[in-house]
C-alpha cells in the first residue's frame, strides 16, 4: 500500500513531459434576478483579470486559461456573489448561471458579499456546495451523500452506509429535492426496509451534479413532510457551444457523460455509470460474499421556447441486483443468523418543467414529477432448517403536479407561493417465517408464522405555503410563513406556522433566528405492517435556531448556532413482538455547533467545527427518556484543502462519541441451548451502553493535466488511513452469548482517473 501511495504522487508530481499549461477553457451561463426570474444586462462576470458582461438577455462568454477560480458576478443595484472555486478545462464549457438579489437603495451598512450566501427567507443552518467541493472532500468517494456528512450539522451511522443524520433525527427525516423533483429514496442497496439504517451511496455520479443547497433545520414553508433537514440538488445543464464528454473509472465504477447542445437554444446531458464491484469479488473468489451490481442512467434536458420560457426535462433511473449463493456461504462459517440472498430494486425519477417569467417581478416555475420504486428480497434463516425467514415485494409509486411563485413587489416585499397535488400507490407484501425485534420488557423469537400485506390503492394528497419576507432596511428582515398539509395517508388536514428573521448588525456581523413546525407522515412499510397501523397520525417536531454569524473575509466564516427540537406524536413501538405502532412517543434534540469555514478559493480551503448534541426520546409521554439510537453528544471535524504544484491535497479527520446501545442479559433457549435470547430487562436499560469514541483519518491526492483538446484526472482517495479501529455497529444474533461488535478498521484506498474531451 505505501508503495502505491508513493508511486502515485511520484507520477503525479513529475507530471507528463508533454503537457501544455497554457490553455483555453470557456464559462458561459446566465444571469438572473432571483425572484423574477428576468435576465440582468449588463452583469459584470470576472475571473479577477479577465470581465465581461452579460448581453440584453443575461448571457455571457468568459474564455480564460485552464485552471481553478472563483467567478464574481456583479451589477449595479444588486448584492455580489462570488461563486465556490470551480475548475476550467482546456477546450471545454463550464456552464454556471447566477442568481442576483436586488438591494435597497438606502443602504445604512454596507452588506458584505462573499462566497457564503444565506437568503432572507433561510437565514440558519444553510450551506451551499458546488461540484469541485463535493469531488474533492476527502473520504466521500466524489458521492454527495458522504460529502453532506462532513458538514458541522450532520454525521454518520459508519463508513458503510452513505445516509446521514441531522442534529439528532432519525436517516427516514431528510427531504431531498433533484431539480425539484421530491425523491423519497435515491440511494444505492438501502437497508430502510430492514433495520432503517439507509443506503451505501447516492444514485448520483458528482460529474452531473451542478450545486448543493442543504439545510440542516428551520427551513421555510416550501418543504414539507420531513422533520429534520432538506437536501435540494441541481443537476447541471448541457452546455451550449460544442459536444464534449467525461469518462471516469476507480476501483469500484466506471462511467462518463456526454454533452449534446442544441444550438443556442438548449441541450442535452446524459450520464451513465456502472459498478463492478462483483467483477472484483471474482477475481478475489470472494463468493461468500455476494454479488452487488447497479446501473444509474440519468439525462438532463433544457430548452428556451423564447426569452420567458424555459423548459427542463430530468429523468434517473437506476437498476440494482444482489445474489448470494447460500451454501457457499454457510460453508465459509458466516457467523449471522440471517443472510440476505437476492435483492433487486427498480428506480426511476422524473420531472418537467417550465419556468416562466410573468412581467418585470414575477417568476412561475411549474413541474410535472413522478417517482416509482419496485424493491424485492429474500432473507434466509441460519438454522439446520436453513429456511426462508422473509420474502418482502415492495411497489411504490408518487406522480403529482406542483406550482411555485416567487414575486419581488418592491425591494421591501418579496412573496412566495405555491402548492401541489400528488398521489400515492403502493403494494406492500411481506412473508414472515419468524419474528423476532426489540420489546421494552424482553424478545420474542418464537412468533407465529404471517403475511402482510398493504394495498393502498390511490390516496391523494395536497399542500398550499405562501410567505412574505419584509424589509424595512438593510439590516432587518422578517419571513413569516404557513404551510398547509392535506395527507391523504393520515387522513388529516394540518397547518404548520414558520418564522425566520436576519439582523445585520454591521457589515460582517449577522444575528439569525428561525422557528417553526415540521410535520412527517409514517412510512408505507410501518402502514403495512398490521391494520392497526393505518390509523396512525403524522409526527411532529417543533425547531427553534437562533445563530451568529462574522464574515472575516469574503472567503471566511465564522458561524456559531444553538438549537432544540421538540418531538411530538412519534412512532413507537411499544411490544415489537406483534408489530402495532402507536403515536405515543415524544423526544427532543437539543445542541450547540461552532463552525469554522473557508471556502475553496486561492490555495487553500478547510472547516474546523465541533458540536454538542443531546438527543433523547421517550416511549410513553412524560416516562424515563433514554439516548436516541444516533445520538453522538460530541463531534469535532476538520478539513483541510491545499494546492501546490498544481496538485490538489485534501485531508479530513473526524472524532466523535460512539452511538449508544442496549444492556442485554443473554438467556439460553431450553429447547437449544446453542442459542440464546438477548432479553432488555427494563426500560431503563434502552441505550444505557455506548460505543467508544469514534476516530476517522481520510485523505485524497488529484492532479490534472490538460492538453490541446482532452484533460486527464488521477486520483487516489484513501479511507481511514490509520486504520483505525472504530466500533460503528452492535449485532444481537442468537447463536452468540455476547453483542457482536462491527469495527472500521480497513484501510480502503481508492485510485481512480477522469478523462475530459
């Protein structure tokens, strides 16, 4: 392993005697105001040397050398951006359109601009991240899901799974929007259906990936039906000049994209991406293993019917297999009590869109969306029997229709509005040999045999938000907002009253506060476990974050936020035994992050953040509250991102408190006394263990080398360098005594290369 590791940075610091470094790359995009939509003439875009302005419908053309930098876009009446460090290639477009806020005219501080812009509308909690900065955090793999969970707010279950938690909620309370599309699931082999414990990683190649808005708590009343944060992904647009393409390949996938313009007018982009892992185990025979497998397609199509009109089509689709051979796999001693032997899931998400530009203040944006999940498996019982223990058949499918106004009346009031409806069908069956799950007094193993099964036909849902956002000066601003929820699921009718407020204190000081309502419905799986379950009632939780906030520098902030999340109505499940959930949970999240950023510009980036998080739940309202199951109380993250000889280094480290877990007392079966019965004699004992501390050193090593008419990327991202030992999972099995605990202690490098054409 070192010596690949020297090897590597040996090539990559000799470079190849043929490249070239003066040479030609484009940016090219649009600039808009924010809220009308309509185009600004006029806009200054530069590089720091090099200015251009946009035309009478907003468009430019930045033609600069190959490299790395920083885009300010800039007009008179309007506050700054300075975009994220984006990379130029030789002989490529880089598209990057830009959105502009109009400012008051009778400025009494002068607001400072930067590359961190937080809106009126969501002062808190709110990051923005661009595509260099998701490819290069280290330990992600380029996948966006590992790169959220280094942000201060978030974290991890482990390095196996890609999901992440915000500020002590549960994988299932994050809402995710793909062009505006809302995906209920868009990671690889989850595990939601089974332990809750979500996916190995996103559906999402970082090539198509335009930018990243993530809010980590007190967002507004545009997003709804999740209670903890909401991740809103754009996919890049085709460019418009030339056809050009990207191939990639690392130890575990391949693929590329491909740009095909159509004129001036619009384009197409297609990505594809296969993983062979399953080749891999081949060649190791590593049968008892299994075979993973997955396809994601995903294309992306945009065209402006006039100088109002955009149209934009996205379409994802993804195709995943798992089969393990079961007797090679007992035959190698598995030491599990279940096997999971085939798995097969079917994916597809798609959108329309039409934005439209109503007068000189009002933006329309309507979509068409749709998402359609089939999910298939086996699990197997290790026993002499070796019998089926689970057959699950899941079916589920949302189509709906939304439409979202933003309007600026005037540089004091700016409106928001919109709703939708959409619609639900599923088919639920599952096939139970044996049940066996957590019970506050003890486990039940010997269940009776059943079926489940939910079909729930057709229930039709709908929404309304509207919100208004005032300011009488520049250095106040209110948003007030409802959000009205019709859930077809539930059958209920609920408001949800939100509210956010932004004080500049001085041109680099800002105090924010936002406070609100967050509504969740239970899952299709939990409705179709008993019929008892289709009279639960939607979760709710109540946030309030109060911040402050000190741009040093236009690159530079730094960000210090308390919060607390009240939980009411949550799902409980007081005897597992027979599978009937009730509303009878309560919990609160309370916490202190600190966070210390330097965006990617000049020769170095990084982030020092720590939090503090207690998280607790309790089983009946007002009873004993114990730690909830992805409770970390503390987290310290660095990061750290530097240039040299044109090399990109980029290193993390992460220490955290273990995840908390059970006190058990092992009780032998007097019919077998091989196996045994974890029992959880009292409630008290819920998560009254923890894991001990959590330690992670990731790092990545790039270089890029451009030619007249291509580019090539090596790379190499090392997971857990110092292979540490870390605990990041607790196994209950019945043919063990004692807790199995499942650690991180492999180091997994990972050497892949981008070719740009």
């Amino acid at each position: 392993m070192k010596k690949l590791v020297v090897i590597l940075l040996v090539l990559l610091l000799a470079g190849f005697s043929f490249a070239q470094s003066e040479k030609i790359g484009t940016v090219s995009g649009k600039v808009t105001e924010k809220l009308s939509g309509q185009p600004i003439e006029g806009a200054t875009v530069s590089n720091g040397t090099v200015n251009v302005q946009t035309d009478a419908e907003g468009n430019f053309k930045l033609e600069i050398p190959a490299g790395e930098y920083n885009l300010r876009f800039s007009a008179k009446g309007f506050s700054d951006i300075l975009t994220g460090q984006i990379t130029i290639t030789a002989n490529r477009t880089f598209v990057q359109n830009a959105q502009l806020s109009i400012i008051l005219a009778d400025e009494s501080v002068e607001i400072k601009s930067g590359a961190f812009v937080s809106t009126d509308e969501q002062p808190v909690s709110q990051t923005a991240l661009n595509r260099d900065e998701i490819r290069n955090t280290p330990g992600s793999g380029g996948d966006i899901l590992r790169s959220i969970s280094s942000l201060p707010s978030v974290t991890s279950l482990g390095a196996e799974f890609g999901d992440y938690i915000v500020r002590g909620g549960t994988t299932q309370e994050n809402l995710v929007f793909i062009d505006n599309i809302p995906v209920s699931d868009f990671t690889l082999f989850s595990d939601k259906y089974d332990n809750g414990k979500g996916g190995r990683g996103a559906v999402l190649a970082s090539d198509v990936i335009q930018k990243v808005d993530f809010s980590a708590g007190g967002f507004g009343a545009k997003y709804g039906d999740k209670m903890s944060s909401v991740l809103d992904v754009g996919l890049r647009e085709s460019n418009r000049n030339r056809v050009q393409a990207v191939i990639f390949a690392d130890l575990g996938n391949a693929g590329g994209s491909i740009d095909i313009p159509f004129g001036k007018k619009g384009g197409w982009v297609t990505s594809v991406r296969r993983s062979y892992i399953d080749v891999v185990f081949d060649v190791l025979d590593l049968g008892d293993i299994g075979r993973p497998r997955n396809w994601d397609f995903i294309n992306k199509g945009v065209y402006d019917l006039n100088s109002r009109n955009k149209l934009s089509f996205t379409a994802i689709n993804s195709f995943e297999t798992y089969t393990l051979d079961l007797q090679q796999a007992l035959s190698a001693d598995r030491r599990t009590d279940r096997l999971e032997t085939d798995r097969r899931s079917r994916r597809t998400i798609a959108g329309l869109t039409l934005s439209t530009s109503i007068g000189n203040s009002t933006l329309s944006q309507i979509t068409a969306w749709g998402n359609v999940l089939h999910n298939d498996g086996s699990l197997f019982r290790v026993d002499t029997a070796r019998t089926l223990q689970r057959n699950r058949d899941l079916r589920d499918s949302q189509f709906g229709i939304k439409e979202e106004l933003t309007s600026a009346i005037s540089p004091k009031f700016q409106v928001a509005a919109g709703g939708g409806i959409y619609f639900d069908q599923a088919n639920y069956f599952s096939f139970e040999r044996s049940g066996f799950g957590f019970s506050p007094l003890e486990e039940e193993y010997n269940a009776p045999n059943r079926s489940n099964r939910l079909n729930l036909g057709t229930t039709t849902s709908a929404y309304a938000y509207g919100q208004i956002t005032f300011r009488p000066n520049s250095r106040f601003s209110v948003t007030p907002s409802v959000r009205i929820d019709r859930y077809g699921v539930t059958n209920e009718t609920l408001a949800s009253p939100r509210l956010s407020a932004r004080f500049q204190a001085s041109n680099k000081v800002a105090i924010t506060f936002a406070t609100g309502i967050y509504r969740q419905t239970p899952s299709l799986f939990v409705l179709s476990l008993t019929p008892t379950n289709r009279n639960l009632k939607a979760q709710q939780a109540f946030h309030i974050v109060g911040g402050v906030e000190w741009l040093a520098t236009e690159d530079l902030r730094v960000r210090a936020e308390v919060f607390r999340k009240k939980y009411d109505d949550l799902l409980i499940q007081p005897v597992l035994g027979n599978f009937n959930y009730s509303n009878a949970g309560s919990g609160e999240a309370d916490g202190l992050e600190i966070s210390m950023q330097k965006a990617l510009s000049g020769k170095w980036a990084g982030q020092i953040s720590y939090s503090f998080i207690n998280s607790k739940r309790r089983i009946i309202d007002g009873g004993f509250a114990y730690p909830s199951d992805e409770e970390r109380p503390h987290q310290f993250t660095a990061i750290g991102i530097t240039r040299i000889w044109g090399i990109t280094l980029a290193a993390k480290y992460r220490l955290a408190s273990g995840l908390p877990y059970d006190s058990r007392t092992a009780v032998q079966f007097a019919s077998n006394p091989a196996r045994f019965l974890q029992r959880l004699s009292s409630i008290e004992n819920r998560n009254a263990l923890r894991l001990t501390k959590y330690s992670n050193f990731d790092f990545r090593v790039e270089k890029k080398f451009d030619f007249r008419k291509w580019s090539i990327a090596p790379y190499l991202d090392m997971f857990n360098l110092f292979s540490s030992n870390s605990p990041s999972q607790v196994n209950y099995e019945f043919t063990r005594r004692n807790p199995q605990f499942l650690n991180e202690g492999v180091r997994i490098p990972i050497f892949g290369m981008r070719l740009e054409f």
